[in-house]
C-alpha cells in the first residue's frame, strides 16, 4: 500500500503479456524479484469498448488478420485472473488492474485487491470515475494527455462521487515519451494544486534515470511497463524497460530514500576521528 516516506513501486505488465498467461506469470515472478510492490494489468469488456467497425479493421497480428482478433486475443478472462491472484498471494505482491469500462470494474471489483487503477484514456470518463467510485477501493489515477484544469474536474468528481484517490500521476501518454516533454516538475505542481493527495508518475520514456529523477522529485509511487524483451511483439513494449532494468530501477529508487536522510544537518560520529586528524585548529 502507498505511505508515507516509501515510494510505492508499480511494474505495469499491461498487455505485454501478449494474451499468454504464462508470460504474465513470469514477468510478475520477476517483479517480485526486483522488489516492486505491485503488478498492474488491463481489463476490458471488448465490445463495449471498441465499435465493431474498429474491430473489423484489417490488422495483422498474431491472432489474426482483423483489429478485433488482436483485441479479443490480448484480453484476459477470469480463469486467468484466477490464476494472478493465486500467484500473487503466493509470491507475497499486490495486483490491481485499468478497467476500462463499467463491466471490466465488475469484474475486477470481485477480487481484494488494494486499488482500481484509472488510465490516463479513461480519467475524462465521468460514468467511470463514478463507478469505480461506487466499489469503495481507492484509486490511482494517471492525468496523461490532460491540463491542470481538467485534473481540477477529474478530482473533483471522484471526490463528490464519494471516492478516495489514492495517488494521482503525472504522466505523458506517448510512447515511448520525449524527455523534453516529461515535465517532470509537473510532480510538484500536482503537490501545490492538491496538497491532500499523494503525487506519482507514470512513465513511458525510454531510460531510467528520469524515472529516479521523478522518485527524487517527491513521487509517491512510481509505475513502469515492463517487458521480457522490447524487441516483443505489441504496441507497449518499445516504451516499457526489461528486467535487468527493473531491478536497477528499484535498486536506485531504495538507495536514494536511505540517502535522503532527515535534512538535519550534524556531525556523524564516522566523521569525529576524521575531524580529529585533518583539522589543524578548531576556533570557531
């Protein structure tokens, strides 16, 4: 869960799993392994949430010649959420998932997971937030492609639909994201608009160190795509990191909130004998 002092790291395996399951139990094995917090996912109600002339587009993939093949193979029913949850309270790490409509909140609401995760493409969504309001788990919620404006709405509905957000990130949805438009004092501007919510990032660059950058910058929790390999097939994976990443990533973010410290500045008793011997005279 997200608290104070810890950032709360989030490996989004999304659907880089590529419809297979047991690519998504590995990956979410390996989060663990590297010490992140969470394993997110995506759940969709296909017809609902894409027409059926965008489902009958030509598209070639490997499920099929049309767009709807792609969808419907990528998407992950209940005998496989079966199967995350089991290995997630096996293996000792949380999980939640995007719902990306009111059937998908449905459905993932039947779990005990901590959170309802909102993807930047549904925060606008009124009779989402609602909904995902209405199931009583708190929601993280990425503010990709959106002003501060329509935050400022995005907030407020959630809040006068009885809701709790749990942490609201900052985020650029494109894939894989320029540096120049991460903004990443974006962080800081959600904190001064919202003092009452915790502040995260999502991020879709190519790289890790803004993403240290962003944990840095105060982010509460952070959240990354994840992939065996960005040479994968699928639209994430050239914005996602690998697992040697990963655990870099993690490594980096925990080594700077041990180097953090308290911001009182004292003499460490390590420094007293070093004092002793490189000062010629103390006067002061």
């Amino acid at each position: 869960m997200i608290e104070e002092g810890r950032c709360y790291i989030v490996a989004e395996i999304g659907i880089n799993h590529n419809g297979d399951i047991g690519t998504a139990k590995q990956l979410t094995k390996a989060a663990k392994e590297a010490g992140c917090d969470a394993v997110k996912f995506q759940k969709r109600t296909i017809e609902v949430v894409y027409t059926q002339e965008e489902l009958a587009k030509p598209r070639e993939n490997p499920f099929g010649e049309t767009n709807g093949d792609l969808k419907r193979g990528l998407e992950f029913g209940k005998a496989e959420y079966d199967q995350i949850d089991k290995l997630c309270k096996e293996t000792g790490i949380e999980w939640f998932a995007s719902p990306w409509d009111e059937g998908s909140v449905d459905f993932l609401a039947q779990y005990d997971i901590p959170y309802l995760k909102i993807a930047s493409a549904s925060a606008t969504d009124k009779d989402l937030l609602r909904h995902c309001a209405a199931t009583g788990k708190p929601l993280l919620i990425s503010t990709g492609m959106c002003d501060l404006d329509m935050i400022r709405r995005i907030v407020a509905t959630t809040k006068e639909a009885g809701g709790t957000i749990a942490c609201l990130y900052h985020c650029t949805s494109t894939y894989p994201a320029k540096t120049e438009e991460l903004n990443l004092l974006g962080i800081k501007t959600l904190e001064k608009e919202f003092p009452d919510i915790p502040i995260g990032y999502s991020g879709h660059e190519v790289g890790l160190p803004t993403t240290i950058m962003a944990a840095a910058l105060g982010a509460r929790s952070i959240e990354r795509h994840i992939t065996l390999s960005r040479a994968m097939w699928g639209s994430d994976q050239a914005a996602s990191i690998e697992l040697p990443g990963l655990e870099r990533l993690v490594r980096d973010v925990r080594a700077w909130e041990v180097a953090r410290g308290d911001g009182q500045i004292v003499i460490y008793d390590s420094e007293k004998p070093i004092a002793e011997k490189l000062r010629r005279k103390s006067t002061l």
